[in-house]
C-alpha cells in the first residue's frame, strides 16, 4: 500500500541546513499578539472548547499553499478561528465586523 | 530579510510600532480575543494572566530540575518516572500533558523533535527556538541525526547510539543531559546555569563548569 504523505508530515525528507540560532544571538523575540495567539489557544484548551490536536488539524486543513506561506502564528490563528467558526463558537460576520472595527480604530486607541 | 539569509521558512512578524498597520492576521488574532471575551469563553483577565504566564515561562525552569536530578539521586529517579510531578516538588507547574525525561548516558545520547508541527514542553522550557519549527530540523532530525547535530557543532562518536524521539500533541519529551565532568563541587545553582535550552532538547552538551 502506497503511503499518502501530507504537506506537513516531513519528517525523514530532505531538507537544506538547519538555521539554528547558535545559543540564542539570533532568536527574536516574539510579538505580543503571537503570544497572544499562544494564550488564546491554552484558554480554549484548559476549558474544554477545542484541543492541541483539533489546532494540529485546522493547520494541516489549510492546504500546502497556506501552510508554507503563513508564519507560524499566522498558522496557528489562522486555525483556531477555523475550528471556532466551525463548532459555531463565533461566526463569520460578526468576525469580520470586529476585524473592520480593530483596523479602523488602529493607532487610536487611547 | 527572509530572502537575505536564504532559507525557506517565514520569520514571524516582529513587534508592531504602534503606528504600523497591523497584519491581516494580527487584527484576526484581536478579533478573536475580543468575540471570546465577549462571549465569556474567558475573561480578560484570565487572558492577561495566561499572556504573563507565557512570558514567565523559560529554559530556567527546565535547568532547575535537571540540575536536582543531578544532585540528587532519588530525585532523578522521580524525574525519570513523571517529570511533571518532580517539577512541581521545584514549585514549578509544568501543566497538565505528560513530559518524559530521556536520559543521556555513556554511549547514549537523546534528540529531540517535532516533525508534524512544534510539540515541545513549553511549560517547563518555554517557547520553541525557531529552528525547532523548521523544515529542515523536522524533517532531517529523524533521518540524519547525526548530521544535523553536526551543525550544531556536536560531533558524536560513531559508537553512540542516537535516540530520536517525536514528540506529539499528548507527550513531550525533555533530555536529561549527562552532567559535565568537573562539577563535583557545585552547588544546583551553578549546576543549573550549565544547563542550556539547546541540550535539554539534545542539540549541545552542558556547558563546561567555568
């Protein structure tokens, strides 16, 4: 049987140099709303609304396009509203709405 | 930048100014803390609470208890058994998914990764490096261990036998370094600064003691 192999199940395929960040001089820092996605991700996991694995499987649903244009947190957002929307936790129109309002009140906050 | 050091993966945005337009993804990410807030998923500030939380987090904790394991025999053998509950005879909350403590020895050395996505103990260590989510790491670690490690700057001999364990959604895995020659006399304070976030997922050796 011939094994399908999806986007992001890469391990044992070949792959340049690993970029690694020799003891940290590299490392950025991450931006506050990343770990704003990490936090939102932990809250819905400890209570129950969506799981580590459910996240894993909206970021393999986005496709091999998506998945190797998004950064990683772009990933993971890009995810979690999926699976909100689709457990119709929140719903698309008022999703947009509020996307609307946070970019037109940008740089106004007081 | 992406193109200037040639690799293939997107770095994560860095900060916003204040007057910079944000990101599609970032008026997303507000977007969606904003409607669950809303809704009463979580409150505001159990939201604040969790962002400190993540901030408070890194590799420090992890050299804490691989430092006692060092000292402390019976300790270890805790830590081999259920590295959570020995984490939190430290005070530290390692959350609730199993970490498993792999242990480095003579002729015996630990690797390990994520190839599916970026599993990783961050409640013990904090959030992954950037090299950990790549493509090449996650791809090539399970293949070539030796290799990579190379990179690094960690030459195996060819007798060591190389574990390479794949971490997922429901199991962590953290290494327990061998602890350096010539620390004999070290309290875990000083133990615990040779303890680096790179040798607690294999890449590198403790630091040598000063």
């Amino acid at each position: 049987m011939r094994h399908l192999r999806r986007h992001h199940d890469m391990g044992g395929l070949d792959a340049g140099p690993v970029d690694h960040d020799h003891g940290g001089a590299l490392a950025h820092d991450y931006a506050p709303w990343e770990k704003k996605v990490d936090a939102i991700l932990r809250l819905l996991s400890s209570s129950g609304v969506m799981t580590v694995d459910e996240l894993r499987r909206g970021i393999e649903e986005l496709g091999p396009g998506i998945y190797d244009e998004l950064s990683y947190y772009e990933r993971w957002i890009a995810s979690v509203t999926n699976i909100l929307l689709e457990k119709g936790v929140i719903e698309t129109d008022e999703l947009g709405r509020r996307m609307a309002e946070i970019e037109a009140g940008w740089g106004h906050t007081p | 930048m992406a193109e200037a050091h040639g690799h293939d993966h997107a770095h994560p945005h860095q900060p916003d100014i204040e007057d910079a337009a944000p990101s599609h993804y970032q008026l997303m990410t507000e977007a969606v803390a904003g409607l669950l807030v809303e809704k009463g998923v979580f409150t505001a500030d159990a939201l604040r609470a969790m962002l400190e939380a993540i901030d408070a987090k890194s590799p420090a904790d992890g050299a804490r208890v691989v430092a006692r394991a060092w000292a402390d025999d019976a300790f270890r053998t805790r830590v081999l058994e259920d590295v959570n509950a020995a984490a939190s005879e430290l005070g530290i909350d390692a959350g609730s998914i199993p970490i498993r403590a792999v242990a480095n020895a003579p002729g015996l050395h630990n690797l390990v990764v994520c190839t599916l996505c970026s599993c990783y103990p961050r409640l013990l260590i904090g959030l992954p490096p950037d090299w950990y989510k790549s493509r090449a790491y996650r791809s090539r670690a399970v293949r070539e261990p030796r290799a990579v490690l190379r990179e690094f700057g960690l030459e195996l001999p060819t007798e060591t036998v190389v574990r390479v364990h794949d971490s997922t959604a429901d199991l962590r895995y953290l290494v327990l370094p061998e602890r350096p020659a010539g620390s004999d006399s070290l309290d875990e304070d000083a133990l615990a600064a040779l303890v680096t976030r790179d040798c607690m997922i294999g890449t590198a050796r403790p630091r040598a003691p000063a």
